[in-house]
C-alpha cells in the first residue's frame, strides 16, 4: 500500500442537482452515495488510472440532455446524449433524462437507474474500464452486483431483465 | 568643482500588474469551466485543471496577471461564458 494511503480517509462524495426535467430523490441518492463510495473502494482497482482513493471529494451533477449532450461533443467529440460522463479530477455528470428513458428500457426505477450511473462512474474513478467487450462485461457485472448490495437486493440478471414478462 | 545631480524617480504604482480572478460559482460544472479556460487562456488540460481545482477549493484563483487592457479583455471573454471573474490589483 502507498505510504499515507492508512491515514488519508475516503473523498466526500455529494450530489448536486442542476436540472429542472425532473424531480430526483436527492436524499435518497445523497444516501446511496455515501453507501456506494466505501463499497467501490473495498473492491480491487481495474487496471486503469484510478485517481478515486486520493481525491478529495467527488463531486456529481445531475443534469438535463442538452448539458449532458454539450459535455459529450465538447470532451468527446460524440453529438447527442448520453448516460453519464466522468471526468478523472473527480466529477460525475449524470442525466436524468436518459436515466428516464433508460429506467423504462431496463424496468428499473428512475431512482435506481440514478445510483446505477452512480456506481459506474466511481468504478471508472477507481480504473474501470468499458473500452472494449471483455473489459465492459466486468465492469457491467460489478456495477450491477455493487448496485445490488447498495439497494440491499440480490443482484440482478445481467441482460434479460427488460424482457420479463409480467407474472400474472 | 561643481556638481549637478539629476535626480529621477518613477513610480512603479502604474505598473503593478492586474490579475484576472476567477471565482466559485455553485451553477457551472467543473468540467466545464475547465474547458473555458482551456479556450480563453490557451491552457493545457492539465493546468486548466488544476485552476478548476484551486477555484472549487480555495473559492477563487488568479488565471492571469499582466496590463490592464489585456486582463479587461479576458474578464469580458468569462463573464460572456458566465463565469464570476473580477479584476484585482496586487
């Protein structure tokens, strides 16, 4: 272990919301947060730059698709919207919009679909990667179980959740 | 023998040079003020950053020091992208 990691406490995590599309359970996600941080860190980095033990404070944004979608060509070059950009001095920009959209998709609460991109941007905080397939399917697998442990919940199938039928 | 002194003296007040203060805001996003730094100064990502870094922890930071013309010019180009900047003099 680097020296002065044992003294060094984990970064404060805190969620902003600066959207008006929609009103977030930010309690809630506040609380998730602070769950989630110490569950990620007890995990062994990915094989990337993983700056998550050393920063101070992570900060994450909830906004709208048109500020996600600026974010996403201005740093990445790549038009439209997208779920969740996260930026390597310790910011995580979420969207509400998408996390709508894709809660529907992925019959997921909205607020679960939140704490989802939550988790996956700390992992890539802490070296994840989803640059190719391989990598991608790791990541997705300990995102889901993390999220899973984080709700309280057994984890969930990987894929085949936005198919299951009804029971009745 | 007859001496004649000139004496000289300048005062250096009109040269101090004024600095480009950039200051906390709760509404831009880190990232974003990043890259507005990156386009007004011609930053490099890295120092761009670490300016971000010293606005969101310390409550401001100096981006620029220098004539005044020059640093009016760049509070104007921040204020246009929303920032909260002010021009100080040392």
């Amino acid at each position: 272990m680097p020296e002065g990691d044992a003294e060094r406490g984990a970064p404060v995590i805190s969620v902003y919301n600066r959207q008006r599309k929609l009103r977030p359970e930010l309690a809630w996600l506040r609380r998730f947060a602070t769950r989630a941080l110490p569950e990620v860190l007890r995990q062994q980095p990915g094989p990337g730059e993983a700056p998550l033990p050393l920063l101070e404070e992570v900060e994450v944004s909830l906004v709208s698709d048109a500020t996600i979608a600026r974010l996403h060509r201005d740093f990445m070059q790549i038009a439209g919207p997208t779920d969740v950009i996260t930026f390597q001095h310790g910011e995580i920009v979420i969207s509400t919009e998408t996390a709508r959209e894709n809660a529907g998709l992925y019959a997921r609460s909205v607020r679960d679909e939140l704490a989802l991109y939550l988790v996956h941007g700390l992992l890539h905080l802490y070296g994840y990667e989803d640059g190719d397939p391989a990598e991608a399917a790791r990541m997705h697998e300990l995102q889901e179980s993390l999220l899973a442990r984080c709700l309280g919940l057994p984890a969930a199938p990987a894929f085949d959740t936005p198919f299951a039928q009804p029971t009745e | 023998m007859t001496e004649t002194l000139t004496k000289t003296e300048t005062r250096t007040e009109l040269d101090l040079p004024w600095n480009v203060v950039v200051h906390n805001d709760p509404i831009n996003l880190m990232s974003y003020v990043t890259l507005i730094f990156k386009k007004v100064f011609g930053y490099s990502t890295q120092k761009a950053t670490e300016h971000m870094m010293e606005v969101h922890q310390k409550g401001r930071s100096i981006l620029w020091s220098g004539a005044r013309e020059r640093a009016e010019l760049y509070v104007q180009q921040l204020h246009a992208h929303l920032l909260l900047a002010t021009l100080e003099r040392e």
